[in-house]
C-alpha cells in the first residue's frame, strides 16, 4: 500500500487561484442542471476555472470545471476543442486510475462545463518537492497504476500527450489508502487524428515528452506516453530528468538528438533489473520501448515482486546531486 500523502490541500490541475485582468465570474450560488450547486473557487488556468459544487441529491461535493473564452486569448478555438476532446476522452474511459467524469452540459448561457470527482491528497509533483527521492517500492507502484490506466485509455484509442508528476493526482480513498490518478486530459487526443498545436508546434511537457514527440513527428502512438511515464519514474527514483539543458528548448534537442542519462549515474544501486527495466521505459528508439502499456505494466510488477524489502532510503550518500559526467 502507498503511504497516504500527509497534505490534505487541494490543487486541481496544479492551478492556483489568482486574479486574471479578464473578468471572473462569480458563480458562487449557481446551480448547474437543477443538480448541482457551485459553492467554491478552486483555481483558475489558462483555459478557464475549477470550482467546488455540491451534488444536492446526494449531499456529496464534486469538481466542475469550465471553460470560459476570457482565458484563452488567441487560441481560443484550439481550447475549446480540448476542453471538448477531454470530455469525450473521460466519458470513453472508465478506470480506478483515471479521474471519472459524471457528465457533461453547458449554462443557460452556453459556457461548457465538465462535472468530475472530486479528489482529495495531493500531485505527485507535490510529493516530489517534499520528499524528492521516493522510497522504490512507492515509485513502483505508482507507475504500475498509472500504466494500467494507461491501458484503458489506449485502449480507448487515445494518447494523453502528457504524462508527468503534475497530472498525476495521489488521490486520498480513506480505507482504500492512496489510488493514482491521471488527470487533466487537455492535450489528449485520438491516437489517429488530427493534431492540435499551437502555432503549428508540437505539444507537450519538455523533459517529458518522447523523442518523436519533440521532433514533432505527425505520427505518434501510444509508446509517447510510455515514455513519459518512464521518465515520471525516473524521476521519482533520482530527482532528476534523464536529459539535461538550461531552457525547455535545451531539453528538447536533448531528448531528441542524445541517449538518456542512464539511471545508475544518479543511483548506482538500482543496477540490474531495475536499472534495465526504466531504461527500456525511455529508449530514444521508440521500437527498443515496451510495445504496449500492458506488457511495461507486466515488467514493473515483476521488478516491485523482486524486492523483499518494502523500501530503500530516500537518498545515498553523495548522490543527492549528480556532477555532469565527463562526455
């Protein structure tokens, strides 16, 4: 079992909440679909705002997020369509390891709206910035979750183009302890349709995001989020990226053009097993990663069954920081 977060707060695609020099509506009262009524501002983003409502039948609180034109400027027809995108992806896909969607609908105004669970505990981005090193047991797990979401989403026919600690939410179940959650499907698409950039780019996470996927290759399946999840666990085990650069472009051209940094430079005790497994994860040649998210899925449940231990130390000696090796 994972060990329950200890922060109890809650940041909704790690939006915070903040004044925009557009206006906000205030939807503080508002009752969506004679069902639910919208009570608190979680966060506001670029392609709109997150609140809290109480589903009145049931007396349970849920999230509803809208999309609002005001926050998305120029691209506003691109967000639009990914708000949409990810409506459809969450109402395709059900999965303990993906947030679920309850419906869909738009205000008497026409502003579209998603109604979802609402989670509670904190990102694995905000577990990282605690701890920075997981114990590996922890690390483990959390991507075999995540992979087998990743099944039923592919399965789907879906991508979601970026994976990373912030859109992985460490969701608090009480009794059924911490269950990782994908989340935030805005990028996602069909794994055989159109593109949606902005300006013609390619999107994505840098760092994170595949090799094929920085090079803006039109045809991508779902090996790109495989590797980001390989690089989610990486990272999770180091600290650190398997690429290096001072700016997101840097990092780019990084995962594009040079191998990894293998995952003993940081952590000489993972040699073995586990070092080839998490390598294979984030190969530069997409036909040397794992085929599907099943087969990753199967490799990282054979590793975690070979530690007896429930955990290793967070850090080592002298390893909290790697010098750039000599090239």
């Amino acid at each position: 079992m994972l060990a329950k977060g200890r922060s109890t707060a809650y940041l909704w695609f790690c939006m915070s909440v903040r004044r925009s020099d557009t206006y906000l509506l205030d939807r503080g009262g508002q009752v969506l679909a004679g069902r639910y009524r919208v009570t608190e501002l979680l966060g506001v983003g670029a392609m709109g705002s997150v609140w809290i409502a109480e589903q009145l039948a049931l007396k349970r609180q849920v999230v509803v997020k809208f999309h609002e034109e005001g926050f998305v400027g120029n691209n506003s027809d691109v967000a639009y369509e990914r708000f949409r995108r990810e409506a459809r992806t969450l109402a395709s896909v059900h999965h303990r390891n993906v947030t679920e969607l309850f419906e869909a609908g738009k205000t008497p105004e026409g502003e579209p709206y998603l109604i979802m669970e609402r989670l509670r505990g904190r990102t694995l981005a905000a577990r990282m910035r605690n701890e920075r090193i997981l114990p590996i047991q922890d690390a483990i797990e959390v991507a075999v979750e995540i992979a087998s979401g990743l099944q039923a989403v592919h399965a789907a026919g879906v991508l979601h183009r970026d994976i990373k600690p912030e859109n992985i939410y460490l969701h608090d179940a009480g009794e059924d302890g911490i269950i990782p959650k994908l989340i935030d499907f805005g990028l996602a698409r069909p794994e055989t349709g159109k593109r949606l950039t902005m300006g013609n780019k390619a999107v994505g996470t840098p760092g994170y995001m595949a090799p094929e996927q920085a090079r803006g290759s039109k045809t991508l399946d779902g090996r790109v989020d495989l590797y980001a999840l390989g690089v989610t666990l990486y990272e999770m085990l180091t600290g650190n990226l398997p690429s290096e650069g001072e700016t997101m472009v840097d990092l780019m051209i990084w995962t594009a053009t040079e191998e990894p940094i293998p995952i003993t430079d940081y952590r000489p005790d993972l040699s073995g097993p586990d070092a080839n497994v998490i390598m294979r994860c984030i190969a530069r040649d997409l036909d040397e990663r794992y085929p599907d998210a099943k087969t990753m899925r199967l490799a990282l449940e054979a590793v975690l069954a070979s530690h007896d231990e429930p955990g290793v130390a967070d850090t080592l000696p002298g390893q909290g920081d790697r010098e750039r090796r000599a090239r």
